[in-house]
DNA sequence: TATTATGTATAAGAATCTTATGTATATTTG
DNA sequence: CAAATATACATAAGATTCTTATACATAATA
C-alpha cells in the first residue's frame, strides 16, 4: 500500500513553528483531533505547509506531557480520534508563545527589509 | 577563560533562519566576516536574536561547501578575518530564499491572525 | 593583571523534522 | 467489486539545525 503523498518537503523555515502553529489553532478552535489540525493548515496556507504525521503526532504527544495539551478520545464512525485541547496551563503558554512569533516575525522583516534610515 | 556571555537562549522559532539571514545580510553588504554578522543581528533585532559562534561557523562552513558563499582571508590588526561574499550561484538562491522567507511570514500570519470573512 | 572584546573553530548532545513504515476503517473510483 | 484514496493514529531511523561547552589567539580596557 504505497503513500502517494505527494510529498513536497517544506522550508526549513518552519522547523520550530510547528509547537505555537498547534496551540494557536486550538486556542482559536477549542478543541481539534490530529488529522483535523494537518488539513486545516493545508487549507489555510493553500498547500503550501504540509504537517507530516511525523512531525505532529510526537509534537502533540510532548506537549501533552508537558501539561499544555489534555486529550480525549472520541469514536466516530467506528474510528478513533484523539481531541485535544488547551490546558489553562497550556492557554497561558500560548499567549507567550504568540508573543515570541510576533518578536520573531518583527525580527526576521528588520533583517531582511530594513528601513532606510530617512528618505526625501 | 570563561566566556560570560549571558546567553539568553534564541526562541525556536530561529531554527531554520540562519542561512537565510546570512545570505540576506551578504547580498546587502557585499562581505562581512563571521563576527561582524552576530554583531549586526544583534544591532538590528536590539539585542533579541544572538546568534553563537557554534551554530554561524558550521552554517558558513556549509554554505562555502555549497558554492554559495566564497571566502577571503585578511588580516586586521594581527587578527585574522575571513570574509565571506556570495557567489553568483549565491545571488540567484539568495533570491529564492527570501521569497521563501515571504511565503512563510505570509503563511505563519494566516494561521495566527486568521482574517474575519468580511466585517461591516 | 585580570577581564572583556575581537576573531575563528570544533565536538557532544538536544531538539525538531523528514522519510519510511505499520495498523486500521471508510469511501470513492475504475 | 477490487483497488485506490481518504481518514486516523503511531513510531523508528536518520538528517538537519542549533545550544552548550570548549579551545586557541590577540587587542583593549578596567
């Protein structure tokens, strides 16, 4: 049974966003299940970050065992789902970690967009 | 000879840039030298982002490796300095990579700050 | 004279991710 | 209906990038 994921690998830019690009998510919509969270980033950046189940699955799992995630297992159509959701730990962490995204986001444009000192 | 940097450790969210910011900052200065690059990133983001010697040497190293940075060795002072400048190989991925560095702002702005559909 | 600043370098280990699997059920397509 | 695709979770091996800790050396400062 091959994979037939078309897998076009990601920027490297990305590695280390993956953490706050999950808890943002579930701070916006209370509570999602793994798959749900791959194809919502999908959807939102039109294709172009795909989370690979790599990736997501051990990142969900430490940060449930860090205290940011609880999870809780439903069964729809005779498949398991795992919904997680923000702990109140987890909520606080996430403002932090939004806050850092900004910081970094203003960061990266100084260094790669840097403003003219004055211009006339 | 203890180093006393207050190594005030970088978000994770750097992970990834390194090569991007170097070859940024090349392209715009025509060639600096190692230490001159962690001095001007930590100028322009005001302290926020240090990048240490262990993770700039290597990338360097790598980039020349890859045929996108040239070197030159001077001497200064008694103190030696490689200089390093992009080659044209270099140049052309420098564009690449800041078109890549867009696209994921872009995208990391849409998963956090998710546009409302329409408001009025 | 001891520390800090300037300047380069590497090695060990941590953290994150890719790639490749594995398992299982439901749905769609040829 | 059989095969492929979609849904849904999981882990292991290896790659990549970075932190932390060193190492060496000279110049400037306290």
């Amino acid at each position: 049974m091959p994979r037939n994921d078309k897998k076009m690998k990601n920027s490297q830019l990305y590695k280390g966003s993956l953490n706050t690009i999950i808890m943002k998510l579930l701070e916006e919509n209370g509570k999602m299940y793994g798959y749900e969270i791959t194809q919502k980033v999908k959807t939102i950046t039109q294709g172009e970050l795909n989370i690979t189940e790599g990736a997501l699955y051990p990142a969900l799992h430490k940060l449930e065992a860090e205290g940011l995630l609880d999870v809780e297992i439903e069964k729809v159509d005779n498949r398991m789902r795992k919904y997680y959701k923000l702990t109140e730990t987890g909520q606080k962490e996430t403002v932090n970690r939004l806050s850092e995204l900004e910081d970094f986001i203003r960061n990266m444009q100084s260094l790669v967009n840097p403003k003219p000192s004055l211009e006339f």
